[in-house]
C-alpha cells in the first residue's frame, strides 16, 4: 500500500515513523516532511514547492496511485482537502471542510457546544471592538480572549484586568494580530484546573480513543512565557482514572459526534478535544482539533504497537467497526517528549543555526526517537528551519524514568540559543501509578 502524508513537523515524522511498521505498507510519501523522515527506507520526501497545496496534493496523489492520505496540519482540513479527495474517490483521514469548523471556528464550536449541552465555559463572540471593551467592563478577570480563526496554536491569550482586556481586543480586532482569524473573536470565562488533551479516531459511528495525554503549552517552565505550539507532552495522564475517561467518552466525544451528525455534517478522522478538569472531576471543553496533537502524536505514536494502517485504512473506509486487534495495541508503558525549539521561538524563530548530534545519543525504536520538526539537511549539514525543531520522546516503564531519559538525551543534542522547558512531566500527581 502506498500511503501519503501531508506535513513536516514532529507529528508527522511521527505518523509517518509509525505507519512504516506495518507490513502493508510499501511506500509513505511525505510532503514535506524534514529531514527526519529521509532516515526510513520505506519514506521519501515530497517537495511539491509552489505547488503545496490542496490542487497540488490531489494531483500527485491520484499519479502516484496513492491508497491512503493522512493530513497532519489543519489548515488543509480546514480548506476543505477532505471534501476534494473523497470527490476523486480517493481514500483520506480526516473531516471535511465543514465538519473541520470545529477547530477552524471558535464561534462555531461554542455554540456548538452549547446547543449539543457539551461542557464549556460561557462566552460571547464579537467582530467589533466597541461591543467587546463594552462588554468585558462588566465582566470578572481573568477572561480569555481567542481568534475565532486559526492562529497555529497562538491566538489565545488570557487577560487579568480591563486595560490588558482592552489591549488585546485592540491587538485581535483592530490591527488583526492573526489577519482574518482575528476578524471576529470570542471572549470566553477563564476555568481552572488541569489540562488533558483528549485524542480520538472516529468513522462517523465507531469511536477508537487514544490514551490521554498531557501537554505543555507555554514556552517557559512553570507554565510561564508566551502560548506556543507545545513544549513537551506526556502520556497517560495518572488523574484522569478509568471513570473519568470513560466520562470523557460519554459527556463529550459521544455527543460531539452525535451533535456534528444530527446537526448534517459528521465528523471522521482524528478528533482531539483540549479539556479542563476541575478538582471535583468537573469536564469542560476548552477547545476542539480536528487532527493529532503535535506533540501529543510523539508521546502517542511511540506508546502504539498496533497497526496504524490498518486502523487508519479503516478509518477512511467507514468500517472501524471492523477493527478487532485491541490486544496490545497500546504498550503500557509511559511516553514523554520534551520539544527543542529555536531562539526567538515562538515570535520570530532563528533559522540555518547548525544542529549537532552526538553520536552517543542512541536512537532506539522501541525506547528513544528523535522525531524532527524545523530541520533541514543542506550539503551534509543539519540546519534549524523551524520554530519547533525536535522532540527527543522515550517510551519507559513510567513518567518519572522517561522524562530521566529524554533529559539526559537532551543533553546529547544542541545548537545556538536553542531553549527547551526543564519541568515537562515533572509535576504529575500520583507518581507511584504513573
Ligand atoms: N499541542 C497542541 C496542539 O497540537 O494543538
């Protein structure tokens, strides 16, 4: 089978790292791709240029007879890519144009949430400045100000008084910070708690859920710093207990999918729902995306050891209901990746720095990947072409000898002004059943 997959960051040298396991498979075109994806004889990098695109994709996928497309970023989702290639007949994971407004629209998924009573914080949407500072005088800080749009995972920022409140409405609505995402945006309740990214694949009927994952979104230690992508990610999440992911199941991803069906657009492919849980177990939905986390799919796809292909083909297919190799599909050990990113990620990120690798660091497929992101081979030398550049993952026997490994392997890899948190996983609760 040939398989493509659509992107270049860690994710999907991730996707593309697991899926090359399975026998079926003969051949993973990336595109992009980094220079990570070159080192597996069954991948070969795409450089579709000027031509990276929705048109473009489709074209080569139909030439090169492709059986199966699995898109890692977004933005193609939320342009609709799924909508295009099903047209031609051709097999892809994911949601179509309008089932992905769950993630390309925040307006659209709140009151999405609030018509199908998914837990979420109350909120209100404004595409002009006047009506929002109006409203914000009479609300309680802290608020949290978001991009209706798509913002590459930094269109949210929380304020804590009305003058910060009105300056980020400013900054979205009237110089749009984020162009058109910022066009209009929603101003929503702070809620408290402990974050859980919350990952399943669905066919529309049958629902696969991924084990829960932990991430890290702001750049400093002590969740401190700007919103970024993800530093870091850790899976399973020790609080969140049987009860509770099955609650998870019930409250939200059910409905969801129920919701999306009823409402005449449902949803297939990889629903990732960000959570909030309070201190009483209370679930509420902070955010939905419609694709893998990045970088929850390292933590994931080294913790899988079942066929991703076959999961994911039938996925495409509508028949997950098919799917009957659960028996050691996830390896019960703990996964933790800890994120290299460049100087001046996330504002302005410092490219073409040489990175270096000590040849000490042992790449192992069964307990240490080095899964790229913004790294380019130029001549022989690894250079950074990217924000995000690595993530050194480790599958252990818990959390804490996991997280003990990726920082001694961090040790192993550098490059100028490179910055990567200190305290990914570090502050889990229940450390003995982790
Ligand atoms: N790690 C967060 C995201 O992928 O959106």
């Amino acid at each position: 089978m040939r398989v493509l997959v659509i992107g270049g960051g860690g994710r999907e040298h991730a996707i593309a790292w697991r899926i090359a396991k399975s026998t079926k498979v003969t051949n993973i075109f990336i595109a992009p791709g980094n220079a990570g994806t070159v080192d597996d004889e069954k991948i070969v990098n795409i450089d579709l240029g000027s031509d990276y695109n929705i048109n473009g994709l489709l074209k080569f996928a139909m030439e090169e007879n492709i059986d199966l497309t699995i898109v890692g970023p977004e933005k193609f989702l939320v342009e609709g890519i799924v909508d295009f290639f099903k047209l031609k007949g051709l097999s892809i994971v994911g949601p179509t144009k309008l089932a992905a407004r769950l993630e390309g629209s925040k307006n659209f998924s709140k009151s999405f949430m609030l018509r199908n009573s998914i837990p979420t914080s109350n909120f209100k949407s404004f595409s002009s400045a006047i009506e929002a500072k109006k409203y914000i005088k009479n609300q309680s800080f802290p608020l949290v100000i978001k991009a209706d749009g798509l913002a590459s995972g930094k269109g949210v920022t929380i304020v804590h008084s009305l003058a910060d409140g009105n300056f980020a409405i400013e900054d979205y609505l009237e110089k749009k910070r984020f162009g058109s995402s910022s066009a209009s945006i929603v101003i929503e309740e702070f809620v408290a708690g402990r974050e859980v990214s919350f990952i399943a694949l669905t066919d529309g009927k049958t629902i696969f859920p991924f084990p829960t994952c932990q991430d890290h979104k702001r750049l400093l230690d002590n969740d401190q710093g700007p919103n970024t992508g993800g530093m870091g990610a850790y899976s399973p999440v020790a609080f969140v207990d049987q009860q509770l992911y099955e609650r998870i199941i019930e409250e939200v991803i059910k409905p969801t999918i129920d919701g999306m069906k009823n409402e005449g657009s449902p949803y297939t492919g990889f629903l990732y729902a960000g959570l909030m849980i309070s201190s009483n177990d209370e679930i509420t939905v902070l955010e939905y995306n419609c694709r893998l986390g990045d970088p929850e799919a390292q933590v994931l796809m080294m913790k899988m050891n079942g066929d991703f292909f076959e999961l994911l083909k039938l996925t495409s297919n509508e028949s997950l209901r098919k799917f009957n190799s659960y028996e050691n599909f996830w390896d019960s050990h703990a996964s933790l990746g800890v994120v290299v990113a460049a100087g001046g990620y996330p504002e302005n990120p410092e490219l073409g720095k040489k990175i270096e690798i000590s040849p000490d660091l042992h790449i192992n497929d069964n307990q240490l990947q080095l899964f790229h992101a913004g790294t380019d081979l130029k001549d022989g030398v690894l250079k950074t072409s990217g924000g995000r550049v690595l993530c050194v993952t480790v599958l252990e026997s818990n959390v804490f000898m996991a997280r003990e490994k990726v920082y001694l392997g961090l040790k192993k890899v550098h490059f100028e002004r490179m910055q990567y948190r200190q305290d990914i996983g570090e502050n889990i609760e229940n450390k003995k059943n982790n």
